[in-house]
C-alpha cells in the first residue's frame, strides 16, 4: 500500500476552532488485491471526515468497533487510541477544537465521546458539503469559506475554553483547581464544561494530557533517556506511566512501538512540520 498524508493549515480567524486541515490517500500496490492497511490514530479532540472513491474501512476505539465508518463521518473525542483497517481511497476531514465544537455546535461533545456517527447526525450543514469537498481543488480554501460562514453565524463561546486548553499543555497542572484558578469557576463548573466542550471529566482530560505530552517526549529517544522525559511530562515514575499506556493505548507500550503504524509515524512529523503539533491534542488553543 502506497500512502501519501497532507496537511493544510486553516484560515488565521480559525485559528481558535479548527485545529487543520488533513487528506489521506492510500493506493493499493500492483497486484495487490486482499490485505488490508492497518494504522492507528492517538486521542484526539473532534474531526468531521469525508472519503471518496474507498474501500469500506473500520476503526476500533476501545471496546466500541465501527464497522465500516460513514462516508461522512464526526469522530468524536476520544480516550483511546483508533486503532484502522481500510483498503485504497482518499480521506479528507477538519479538526475541530474544543472552542470550535462549542462555537459551531454547542451541545454536550461528551455524548459522542469515543463514538464515530454519521455526520447528518451532528452537523447536516456539513455533511450537505462532501460534493464540494470531492470537486474542491483547494481543500483547505474550501472548507475556510464554508466554516468562516458558519463562524460568523454563531453566537460567541466560553473564553474559559482556551484558557483550559491552554493549562492542559502545562506539566505543572495537574489537578482539577489549576484548571479553574482565576476562571471564576467552580470545580463543578469546570466538570460540565470540560464534559460540553471537551468530552471528558477534568480529571481524564489531564491524565490523556500527560500520557500524551510523555509519548511525544520519548518517542524519538533511546530508551535509556525516557525517564527524565516522563518526569518532565508530568509523571513520577515509569511504571505509572506504563500503566497509562494500557488505559489509552489498549496495550503494552512495547506492542506498541513495535507496530509498523507507517502512517501514524508520518502523520506526526508532517503535522509538526505543518500546523506546529504532532498530535491534535498537543495543539495549542491560538495554533501557535
């Protein structure tokens, strides 16, 4: 299988809402008519993908199979990684943030945590787009347009929502209170809106942080350096470290860096290069 990943990323207005723009394309070698590409995604906030001309896929998240996934598709946030089998065909699709989900949805982002749905289910606007996404010779001119519309329809979000975002990146934090200091709100304030906004309880949200701030420190290290890399990303040892990679990996991290994950590998390096991140969730709030 031939693959090739892009990366686009969006307009500076939606710098706040989209987190980028990606297009995915898998090509069958010659003479290869049977085994499926495998791959996998880390936890991420919400995207809204489309493909075109592909082979029916799936991906696991969790306990939860879908099986195949919708040509238009929401993925919600998720816990785990998604862990691929698909054949040839093109992707496309926008990273929402957390802001964005609030700014061009509103509703509680948690319902549909850890789910991949039908986009007509979430956003009807959106999936009403997949012709002008395929025709689009500019994805990314494409989708600004179409999401700076809907942007400037919609009733302005929670500043708190960037500010939270914000002191999950910070290794510092790592309790409920930091996230609300000077937000003027209560910690069950804080638990619905990250919950609305985000998809998971505060406390979720900064383990899935850590864990992920500490695979991004040790993925390009010799294994003897990993554990002030961990303990810089917030952890006190490596062991609970390893117990994180069961809870959000689904298996030992030795299995899983020992996966071929071409993609994944790809994805990572070219979406630093590109939007500043090698994982959606490491982003921050400004695009910075």
């Amino acid at each position: 299988m031939i693959a090739t990943v892009d990366f686009w990323p969006p307009d500076p207005r939606l710098k706040r809402y989209v987190s980028g723009y990606h297009r995915y394309t898998l090509v069958r070698d010659e003479g290869d008519t049977d085994s499926a590409f495998r791959d996998v995604f880390f936890p991420a906030w919400s995207n809204i993908r489309f493909t075109f001309d592909a082979e029916p896929w799936g991906v696991r998240v969790g306990r939860r199979a879908f099986d195949p996934v919708p040509a238009c598709a929401f993925f919600g946030p998720t816990s785990h990684a998604g862990y691929v089998s698909a054949g040839s065909g093109i992707l496309v699709g926008v990273g929402l943030t957390p802001a964005g989900w609030a700014r061009l949805h509103g509703g509680t982002v948690a319902l549909w945590a850890d789910r991949i749905a039908p986009l007509d289910q979430v956003f009807p606007v959106l999936a009403a787009a997949r012709d002008g996404v395929r025709d689009a010779q500019d994805p990314a001119a494409f989708f600004d347009a179409v999401l700076l519309g809907l942007v400037e329809r919609s009733p302005p979000e929670s500043p708190a929502i960037d500010a939270i975002m914000s002191r999950l990146l910070d290794p510092a934090i790592d309790r409920v209170e930091g996230l609300a200091d000077g937000l003027g709100l209560s910690a069950r304030q804080i638990g619905r809106l990250t919950r609305t906004c985000f998809g998971f309880t505060p406390k979720l949200l900064l383990r899935r942080a850590r864990f992920l701030r500490a695979f991004d420190a040790i993925r390009t290290l010799d294994r003897g350096l990993w554990t002030g890399a961990i303990r810089d990303a917030g952890y006190w040892d490596g062991s609970h470290f390893l117990r994180d990679c069961h809870l959000f990996l689904d298996m030992a991290l030795g299995d899983f860096m020992t996966m071929e994950r071409p993609i994944n590998r790809i994805s990572m390096r070219r979406r630093d290069e590109v939007l500043g991140a090698p994982m959606q969730s490491l982003a921050r709030p400004d695009g910075a």
